[in-house]
C-alpha cells in the first residue's frame, strides 16, 4: 500500500518539480512519520514549490503563511476578536488551524513570532488569554528557509529546530535537470495539474501501519549511542536531545513502511541520521575556527562511523 502512495506522490509532484524526488520522499516519510519539516536552502531552489506541489497530493486542508519581519504572534495563531453585533470578544482562528502549514521563509518572522507555534507543533494546541482550542489531526508543519548567512533572517531558536523531526537541505540541481527546469518554464507552470492521491482515510491506514514497525532493543541502542556520541563529542556545544533520538526512530520507522518492511535495520538509521539531527545541533565555535568540523552533519557522519550498528 504504501509503496503505491509513494509513487503516485512522486508521478504527482514530478509533473511540476523536476530533480526533487528524494526530497518528496522524505516529505512523505516525515508526513506518514507525524512529524513536522524544515526545507533549507538559497532562494529559487524549488523549496516552496516542492511543499506545495506535495501538499495538494493530499486530500487535507492547507493554508500557507508568508512571514515577514513585521508579522504578530496573533497573524499566526489567532486571538480574539471584539464582535460590534454581539458586544462580545469571540475567538478566530489563525491559519495554523489546517491539516498543512506551510510557513514560507519562517527565518524572516521575529522570534516571537517563530515561537508561537512551539506549542503548535509539540502539542497539537493553541493556548490563546487561557482558552485552549486543539487543532486539526493530522497536522503538519512545512517550512522553508534561507540559509542564516542571508541579510534580514532571524536564526531560529534552539527549541524551535528541535520540534522539526527532519531537515531537508536544497542545493543546486545538475546541469541536465536544471536544463530541463528551464524547458518546462518555457511554459507557465500550472499546478492544478497535481491532483489529490492520499486520502483523509488512507493516511490514516499509512499511520497504523508505521506504528506496526518494529523497532529491536538492539536498534534503541543503536540509536541511544549515536545521541550520546553527538553529546560527548568537543566538537559540539548542543548534541542531539532525547527528542531527536525518539523521532529518529519514528522516522526510521516510516521509511521501514515505505519499504516494505515491518522491521527497523541499521541501515535506516544511517540513512536518516544526519537529516534527523544534525539541525539539532550546535558546533563549538573553537572547533570551527580550528578547522575540526565544517558542519553537525559531518560530524554525525564520523559519529556514525565509531559507533557500531548491531548485527
């Protein structure tokens, strides 16, 4: 079943998005993995594109936010409102009530702003003057960004990266595919030609069978070795938390799913390893200048070659 789902999604999103399909994979791992999704890269990358061709595959509600530097908590979550005709202060909803958020260049909003949707994204609620109203289920959270070096971006804050289950990083596509983006946009790109191909119910069906997935004691301390390596490390100031070993596992569960299996193999754990965690992380700043590590990911990399997987 899920095998199928995941190539109508990418015969779906591949009619307008050329070049992206391990990216639209690991959207769909993320998504059937309840997680949520941080899309980084130069601008004109096809970060937004991907995540909305992807998010018209499903069958859900979507709303898009574009932040900006002037935006207020309240344009995101909601608030409430003084009704004239009832002379009462009633609640309306924000946009992060849907099933998919997709929140364009989320790195230019303020801090503030960016923290408004920690509870979102960690608690499936909103807590607005003490009333909590759940959201939607499922939801997900899709967001892009440019990369820090950028003029006018805000880093975003530590506890923020570590609700995002997986980080997706955009680089320049080859010469071959980028000739082919450019004979595509000969002609204007059209995006209702993505149609609906994962249904309310049959994402439902996709949950059961990922929370079917079996993951060994062996695996947890697999995984549970590679998140203290990452601590240890004098590289590293903030290593992977035990949040980001729990959605490792979860998201290596899903790709198990999406590959036929019932089971958790070391192999997906390395294949995730890097996009899992090394968002969560800080490098030392010493270390840097030193020239030991260029960047977290290279570090799970070594990291993932000291530990030894189980047999």
């Amino acid at each position: 079943m899920l095998a199928y789902l995941k190539s109508k999604v990418l015969e779906e999103v591949g009619k307008v998005v050329i070049g992206r399909d391990e990216e639209t994979t690991l959207l769909l791992t993320a998504l059937i993995a309840r997680g949520h999704v941080l899309l980084e890269g130069v601008p004109g990358t096809s970060k937004t594109l991907l995540a909305k061709s992807f998010s018209r595959c499903l069958g859900l509600r979507f709303r898009r936010v574009q932040f900006t530097p002037d935006m207020l908590p309240l344009d995101i979550v909601g608030g409430f409102i003084f009704n004239m005709k009832s002379r009462e202060f009633e609640f309306k909803e924000g946009p992060v009530f849907t099933n998919i958020l997709l929140a364009d260049e989320i790195n230019r909003a303020a801090p503030k702003v960016q923290s408004a949707l920690l509870e979102s994204m960690q608690e499936l609620q909103v807590t607005v003057e003490g009333q909590t109203s759940k959201l939607p289920s499922p939801f997900m959270v899709i967001a892009t960004q440019n990369p820090l070096d950028f003029e006018g971006v805000y880093p975003l804050p530590e506890s923020e990266m570590d609700r995002f289950m997986i980080r997706i990083e955009f680089g320049y596509p080859n010469q071959n595919v980028e000739v082919e983006i450019l004979k595509r946009n000969l002609t204007e790109l059209d995006l209702d030609v993505v149609k609906p191909v994962i249904s309310n119910e049959e994402l439902i069906e996709a949950f059961k069978v990922v929370d079917s997935v079996k993951a060994s004691i062996e695996i947890l301390e697999y995984v549970s070795k590679l998140a203290i390596g990452t601590r240890t490390d004098n590289r590293i100031n903030l290593g992977a938390s035990p949040r980001a070993a729990v959605q490792l596992v979860q998201v290596a569960r899903a790709n198990a799913a999406l590959e036929g299996r019932t089971y958790v193999t070391p192999d997906d754990i390395k294949k995730l390893a890097g996009v899992a965690l090394a968002h969560r992380m800080r490098l030392d700043r010493s270390a840097a200048l030193k020239g030991l590590a260029t960047n977290t990911s290279a570090v799970i990399q070594q990291v993932l070659d000291v530990v030894k997987p189980p047999r």
